[in-house]
C-alpha cells in the first residue's frame, strides 16, 4: 500500500457536484464527500470576507495528489482554490487497498 490523504477542498456551492464528478470520473479521488453548505470567513485582498461554500473531502493516493492538484486548479472558479491534504496516518486496511484498486 502507498501513503494516503484527505483533501479539502473549498468550492462555491452551484459548482460542487461538478467538481466532485470531475474528480471520480478522472480517478483523481477514489471518494468525494460533498457537504452541502459551510459558512466560511476569510481574508482577501485586505478585506474580511464571507461566503457560503461547499466542503469537498477527498480521500486519495499520495501518488495521485500533485495530479488531483493540478486538475482541480485548472477548473476550479477561485483565483486561490483551497486544496489541502493531511496524511492519513492509519485506517482500515481494507479501505485503504480499496483507494488502489478505485484509482487504477
């Protein structure tokens, strides 16, 4: 087995399903969890703002992650998309053998 992340991922809401279908279809992620809504509040450009956005988590291959980056940021609509991994650092073994086999 190789290493594994989770990866958040900020969208706006109308682009959510579309960009987790984008990342399934490409075998980016092996799964995508979409929450619906969160309320996020952030700095930009010297201003406090706040935005309803949707949370992708996508759980991945480390060896697919600098790919899953690279295509997300070509489609993602933010000038600076949120793209983060944290390392799994254990799970089930079987789930984890499952992310291999999803991603090819």
């Amino acid at each position: 087995m190789n290493g594994y992340y989770v990866v958040f991922i900020t969208v706006p809401v109308e682009k959510s399903k579309e960009l987790a279908e984008y990342i399934i279809q490409k075998r980016l992620g092996a799964c995508v969890n979409v929450v619906p809504e969160v309320n996020s509040i952030y700095w930009w450009k010297g201003n406090i703002e706040r935005d309803r956005e949707s949370l992708l988590v996508v759980k991945t291959s480390a060896k697919k992650f600098e790919e899953l980056l690279r295509g997300v940021k070509s489609i993602h609509p933010y000038t600076v998309p949120e793209i983060i991994a944290l390392p799994i650092v254990a799970g089930n073994e079987d789930y984890l053998r499952w992310i291999d086999d999803s991603l090819g």
